[in-house]
C-alpha cells in the first residue's frame, strides 16, 4: 500500500476528487496499477493521503462512471479491464449460442401486434428545424397528450430515448460511489448493471402479490439509502402489478427522509387495471418513466419522464452535453399513434391478446401443475427445479427461454422466464413443454 501511496502523490496536482481520479487514471496508465488490482478502502486511503473520506468516495465515483474502476464483491473495489466489454447481467440472460425457432427469452413485444405506421409516416413532410438547439425538447403536441393520460399532475416532464436511457439518466447524477439503491427481487437485469457500474451497493427486496414487501423495505432503510427503483405495473420478469394499498405503505415507511423513487412503468399502454404510482403521496421524491416500447415499438426508443423539477432539469442538463433532445421526428410517430383513432384501438387490440395470451399460459401451467404468479405483462416468472436442465431441455425443442439467475438479487429457488406474450399459437402444447422442463432435474436425476 505504501508504494501505491507515494505513486498517487506524486501524480496528483491538487488534493480534490478529480485530482485524485486524475492521478488513479495515470497510475493504471503508467503500469502502476493493473486489470484486477484491488484497491485499499476508502478511510485507509483518505488516511494515507490526509483527504477526508468523501473526496475519496467522489473520486471513486467520477473513476466508476468513466470505466475506470468496478465493484467486485467481497474484494471491494478494483481496477477494471477496458481492454475488453465485461458481460453483464442482461446479455447473460439473453445471449445464447444459437437461434431458437420460438424464441421466448428476448422480453420484446409482438411485431404483428405493434400499431401501423403507414398514417403516422405518410403525415411527415419534413424532419423539422428547431428554432435554437436549445428549444424546449418535447414537443408541445406530445406534451399534451401524454399528460392526459398520466397518473398524476406532474411538475416536469421530458421525453428521452428509452427507459434504460431516463433510469441512467435520472440515477447518474444521484447515485454516488458507495450509495446503496433498493431494487425488486427479481428485478430487471440492465437496471442492476447500470447500478454496479455506477459504484452502487445493490439492495434487493422482495416481492409478493400486491409489489414490494414493507417488511422488506423497511428492513433495507434501517441504513440510508439513496433510491428505490421499483415497477409498479406488469413487473420484469414476475408480472406482478403493485396495488393501490400497497403503494400507501411504501409511501409512509418512505415519508421520513430524502430517498428517491424511481418508477419504471414499461408495461405503459399495455397495463390493464388504472397505473398506481407513488407520486401521490411523495411528488416531490418520485420520478416516473413511462416506456411506449412496449406498447407502440422498440425502435422509437421514446420513453417520458416527469418528476420534480430540479430532477428533470440535471436530466435536461446532461442530455445537453450529449444528443440534446429526442428526435422530434420520432415524437411526432408517437403523437399520431397517440392520438389516431385507429392506432390507438390497435393498441387496445394488443392489450387484450397479451392479457388473454398471459392468463391462457398461466392457466395450462397449473393444470400441469405449476404455479406462477403476477397478473399482466409479457412475462411469466416459471420455477423450476433445475435452471440448466430447464434451458436444455426447452433448447432441445427449438424453444429459447431466459435463465432466471441474472435477474436474481438475492438467493432463491431457481426459475426461468418465458416471454409467454410471444406465443401466438400452440399455447397448451408449449405451456406442457415449459411444464415438463420445470420439473426436469439435473444431470444424474430423473426427470419428475
């Protein structure tokens, strides 16, 4: 540690968090630090280096963000390799050595059940100029109608490319190196990567039929916590949807305190019963996304935020040291969509497939004899009694399913989950192939 310490003093020009992530990033390239390197804890290091222990946190911070530095566990922090992309929880639950012919791991929408977009694309004469680069990045149309039908009157609003986009960009500024953000157990593997990267300690809490527990929750907040991400509605991978009665107990073990939530609402415009949300009782801490991938196209990459304002502003910030704004283009895609009739009873026609191809899935796996929970989505959360003899088995038949550990937080049973949105014919026949897969043990042990 001594050798470590004097190559940092003699890289850093000035005793603050960006001066020592500057004398880090010259440590790793000049050989003094390598791939893999630990690290010494941040108050020894604030110690040695007589800086107190929150320049030291915000230095691993600004490190952790630029690919520097990974958590990796038990063995704290270390050096990270950028020679090569480190494989994350989501492209370990989707990637998969060959194509399926009924690929039900991917989590996307139906393309045949997606809205038509010859109207919305006929409408289009020109791409637009704004007045200034900087004009207001959501179009005053699609404000409109996006407030008409949110689940609360919200203090800003902004459209951004994506969920995952508004989570990182919602969460960057806010989380620093060290801050331990709750999420759902299962949750949704991307969200819990970005957590990592951004030096986060991952707190999971569990589930049951109505969305987080409050024991756990409370439990998570007997030490601070920076945020709570949560999906009210048709949750990743579980469909479970959180109930009105649910959402007022999170919100009074909440009500004392500075903690942020996070509401991802990807299910949008498919969810069936009238979106819940904790910006009823905390509007002033809760931001809420609303995804129309889902519902209206992946590759509108579109997504709204709303929260309260000084929140959306450092996301309009950040967005103005990057892309600036959302293609308006594509906004005005999603208004048509939104307000066209015909595409909205699409839509509506869409909502009612997912709830009848869901509900039809879940009902032949109990008649096989497997129970599996939520109530809408796309998704169905399958135990199993053996995760890698479950995937082989369905692999065997031409059906792709995702692995159920990258989306678990905590220890658990093993499970898989069947993107059951995707299945438009011979339901009974590939719910009693996931059934018998469920109960297939592991090599040595006999199916059952």
């Amino acid at each position: 540690m001594r050798a470590l310490i004097s190559a940092l003093e003699t890289r850093m020009d000035e005793p603050t968090a960006k001066g020592l992530a500057a004398a880090i990033g010259r440590a790793v390239r000049d050989g003094v630090l390598s791939p893999g390197d630990r690290l010494p804890p941040i108050r020894d290091l604030a110690h040695e280096l007589a800086l107190s222990p929150t320049t030291v946190s915000a230095a691993w911070a600004l490190l952790t963000r630029a690919g520097t530095l990974r958590t990796a566990g038990r063995r704290g922090t270390v050096v990270a390799d950028t020679s090569a992309p480190r494989a994350g929880r989501y492209q370990q639950a989707l990637e998969h050595p060959a194509a399926f012919p009924l690929d039900l791991s991917t989590g996307v929408p139906d393309e045949e059940l997606l809205p038509a977009l010859g109207d919305a694309l006929r409408a289009l004469t020109t791409a637009g100029t704004p007045h200034s680069y900087l004009d207001d990045p959501v179009l005053p149309e699609l404000r409109t109608a996006l407030l008409a039908s949110w689940p609360y009157e919200p203090e800003a609003l902004i459209v951004v490319d994506g969920a995952m986009d508004a989570l990182e960009l919602v969460l960057r500024p806010r989380i620093q190196y060290g801050d331990r953000v709750v999420v759902e157990h299962p949750g949704f593997p991307p969200l819990i990567d970005l957590l990592e990267a951004l030096g986060a300690v991952v707190v999971g809490v569990s589930l049951d039929d109505e969305g987080i527990l409050p024991s756990d929750l409370s439990a998570a907040l007997a030490e601070p916590v920076a945020a709570v991400v949560l999906q009210p509605r048709a949750q990743n991978p579980t469909g479970i949807s959180m109930s009105a009665a649910r959402a007022a107990a999170l919100a009074e073990l909440l009500a004392d305190g500075d903690v942020l939530v996070v509401e991802d609402d990807s299910a949008s415009a498919l969810g069936g019963p009238p979106p819940v949300t904790l910006a009823g009782f905390l509007p002033d801490r809760t931001v809420h996304v609303r995804s129309y991938s889902k519902s209206h196209g992946p590759d509108l990459r579109l997504a709204a935020v709303s929260g309260p304002a000084p929140v959306i502003d450092a996301v309009r910030h950040l967005r103005q040291l990057g892309q600036g704004w959302s293609s308006r283009l594509l906004q005005r895609i999603l208004l048509h969509l939104l307000t066209d009739p015909e595409s909205r009873a699409e839509v509506d026609r869409a909502r009612a497939t997912y709830a009848a191809r869901r509900t039809a899935f879940v009902e032949a796996l109990a008649a096989e004899g497997v129970e599996v929970g939520g109530v809408e989505g796309l998704n169905a959360w399958v135990p199993v009694h053996d995760q890698a003899a479950a995937l082989v088995r369905l692999a065997s038949q031409g059906i792709g399913v995702a692995a159920g550990s990258p989306f678990q937080v905590l220890p658990d049973s093993p499970h898989v989950r069947v993107t059951c949105g995707l299945v438009r014919e011979d339901l009974a026949e590939v719910a009693a192939a996931v059934a018998a897969a469920a109960r297939t043990g592991g090599w040595g042990n006999r199916a059952r």
